[in-house]
C-alpha cells in the first residue's frame, strides 16, 4: 500500500476534527509538567456541551449523571452553569454534598438501592426516588411521608450502544401494578422516566418512549403528574461520526411539544457532556516487531481509562501527539499490563513510533477513569484540569 493511501487510513482512523497547534502546544506543555499518562479535563469544553445541549432541549432540566464522570471540578462547573445532578449511589451523594451542591438540584435515579443508601440520601436531603419494582416502592415506606418517587419504565432499543431498559424499568403493562401499589402504600409519585440506553444511533427510541409515557400519564390520570425524565442516551462521535445533537435532538423536542403543560420535562445525560471534556496523553515505553506488525507498548490500557473500551464499548479516536508524514505501517496499540486483554487497537496504521513518542486518546471523559483499576499496580492516570486547552498554560 502506498504512503498516501495508509496516510489517508491513518486520518480516517483519527477524529473528524483535527487537533489544533494551540491545543498540541498545551498538550505538550502539559505533559513535560506532569508526566504520562495525564487526563486533561477542559472545562471550555464542558461549558460548550452543556450548553449546547440545553439549547436543543430547551426548557428541559438536564441533571448530569454523576456515573460518567464523578471529577469534583467537572461538578463544580455544572453547578456554577445552573446545572443538576443524577445520582446513584451514596459515593455519588456523599461528593455532590462535600462540593456544597445542594440537594434540591439532585435526584436519586439508581432503581435498586439499600435502606442505607436511601437514608443517606435522605439525610442529605434529596427526596426524589427512581423505582421499578414493588419490592423497592415497599423499601419507601418507612419514609412516605419524606419522598416523591418517579416510576422507570422499560423501553427496550435495538439502537443502542449500551442496553440500559434489559437491567432496569418495569415493564409498561406492569406499570398499573406498580402505581396501584405504592397508592395502596400511602405513597407519593409524581414521575415516569426512562433510558433507553447509551451511545443512542438514532432519537427514535426516544420519542417512542416519550409518547408511551404521554399516553400513561393520560392513561392513568389519578396521578398527580409532575415530572417526565427522559434519560441520558445523547451520543458523541468516537470513531464513527453520529447525528449532530441538535438533528438528534429535533425529534424529540417536537415529541415534547405533546407533554401537558404543567409536567416538567428532566433528562439524565452523562456521556454527552463528559466525553468530549477529556483527552489523555500516554507514552511509549516499549516496541517490538512481532510478525508483520509493530506493537506499541503504552503507559496506560484497558485496564486503565481505556476501560469503556471493555465496559462502555468505546473506541477511542487516537492520534499522534506531533503528526508525521512517514510512512504509515500496520501496528498494534497495547496498554502496560501484564494481561494479553490489555491491547488498544490491534489494527492501526502508524508511521514508526519511538520510545517516548505522545499519543492523545480523545473522547475520554465519560466511563473511563470512573472504570479504570490499578490492577498490576499501575495507578489510574492523574488528572489536570485547564480552562481552556487551546490557551498555553493551561
Ligand atoms: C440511570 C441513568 N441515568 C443516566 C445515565 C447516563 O446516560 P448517558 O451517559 O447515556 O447520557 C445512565 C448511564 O448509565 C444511567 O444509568
């Protein structure tokens, strides 16, 4: 293969939009400072997804999914921008209450949870419940009078990256039994909410979803209705380009256009602000030819923040720090473990690498340190947060 076409496999493998000198200065910079591997969170970048997100979704209130990524600068800034926080689990609502976040911005979404987690939650005041069971509406009953709870409904997407309605929801012929029980229990509910999953292809499950609780809300009109959540699922280009968000999220602000008036519309999105906000550097230590590839040892891998490879089924646009016009050859991308899972990308054109050659791993702030082990006893990458990465200095 020539050099031009490997140059243009080499291009296509690599994000849509280029890094820029400004942003390779800093990164450079950044890494002579602190070592590789490095995270570097951009909080100019969470302003932007954030942002952009709300004007596509207008009117609706978006409480950041903790899970994706629990950085505490990463919530501080949500939090100075109006934003909200869905928690999981009593980590979860132990960080958002030491940053000073206050509980009437959260809601606990984790459908499964201990009494102990809920009187956590409840000691720090947040009051609103995912449930979708009855033996989780019967763990309220103790605090009836204390909480509002929010019924998860299964929609099932074959459009998904991550299936998240085959674990959680109840399904929508249940949910009568559910809401006839937790009434019969004295209970409070005052919402539906569902996910249909992350990395969503295309908004159709969505609206699908949003017209069937618009239905049930119709259908059972004894509910004081309060709230529909619709979730996280908003994609972002890793590899393989998606929808733009404001094509994806068309459909669904016209679905919510048929919500009553006087029910407040939440969503849940994690991924979508999380992932672009984060890039790591890593290093080379090490590189053999074996066979007819060149393997590339890197200082961080699967068992590392390149974790949602595994967890979240990400692959992440990885590209050279300096770019080269060498001539490209096939390679292998493996982390430093001692494990043979612990391999990148098994089928990446590269020009030749030395030892202590800079890669950037870009989309990597959602489920990736929030999956990351130390297994071997590599510490998880460190994280430096900057303003912006296109200004030098961070
Ligand atoms: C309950 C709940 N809400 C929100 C999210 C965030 O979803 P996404 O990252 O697709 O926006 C998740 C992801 O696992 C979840 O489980």
């Amino acid at each position: 293969m020539d050099s031009q076409a490997l140059n243009h496999q080499f291009a296509t493998h690599s994000h849509s939009q280029p890094l820029s000198d400004l942003d390779r200065q800093t990164l450079r910079q950044l890494a002579q400072i602190h070592g590789t591997p490095l995270l570097v969170l951009n909080l100019k970048r969470v302003d932007e997804q954030y942002q952009r997100l709300q004007a596509a979704l207008p009117g609706v209130k978006l409480f950041y999914a903790v899970k994706a990524l629990a950085h505490p600068a990463l919530l501080m800034r949500l939090n100075q921008l109006g934003g909200h926080f869905d928690l999981a689990t009593a980590g979860e609502v132990n960080m958002v209450r030491d940053l000073g976040i206050v509980a009437e911005r959260c809601i606990h979404t984790h459908p499964i949870k201990k009494d102990s987690e809920i009187r956590e939650a409840l000691d720090f005041g947040c009051t609103r419940f995912v449930v979708d069971n009855l033996a989780e509406v019967d763990k309220f009953v103790p605090y009836k009078d204390r909480v509002q709870l929010i019924v998860r409904v299964s929609y099932r997407s074959q459009d998904a990256v991550v299936d998240l309605s085959r674990k959680f929801g109840c399904a929508l012929e249940e949910l009568h039994t559910l809401l006839e029980h937790a009434q019969t229990q004295g209970l409070t509910i005052h919402g539906l909410s569902f996910h249909v999953g992350s990395q969503s292809g295309s908004p159709a499950a969505h609206v699908k979803a949003i017209e069937a609780s618009i239905e049930a809300m119709r259908t059972f009109d004894q509910i004081d209705w309060k709230w529909l959540d619709i979730g996280g699922g908003f994609p972002v280009s890793y590899q393989t380009p998606v929808m733009e968000i404001e094509d994806f999220c068309a459909p669904i602000r016209e679905a919510l256009a048929q919500v009553p008036e006087n029910i407040e519309i939440w969503a849940e999105p994690g991924r979508y602000i999380a992932a672009p906000s984060m890039v790591e550097l890593l290093c080379v230590m090490g590189r053999a030819r074996r066979g007819t590839r060149m393997w590339y040892y890197l200082d961080d891998g699967v068992y590392g923040a390149l974790s949602g490879q595994i967890y979240d089924h990400a692959l992440y646009p990885i590209c050279l720090l300096e770019p080269r016009e060498d001539d490209l050859q096939p390679s292998v991308l493996a982390g430093p473990t001692c494990d043979s899972i612990d391999v990148i990308d098994e089928d990446i054109d590269l020009p030749e690498l030395q030892i202590g050659d800079l890669l950037v791993a870009r989309m990597m702030g959602a489920y990736t340190l929030a999956s990351a082990t130390e297994f071997n006893f590599y510490p998880k990458p460190q994280v430096v947060v900057v303003e912006d990465l296109s200004q030098p200095g961070g």
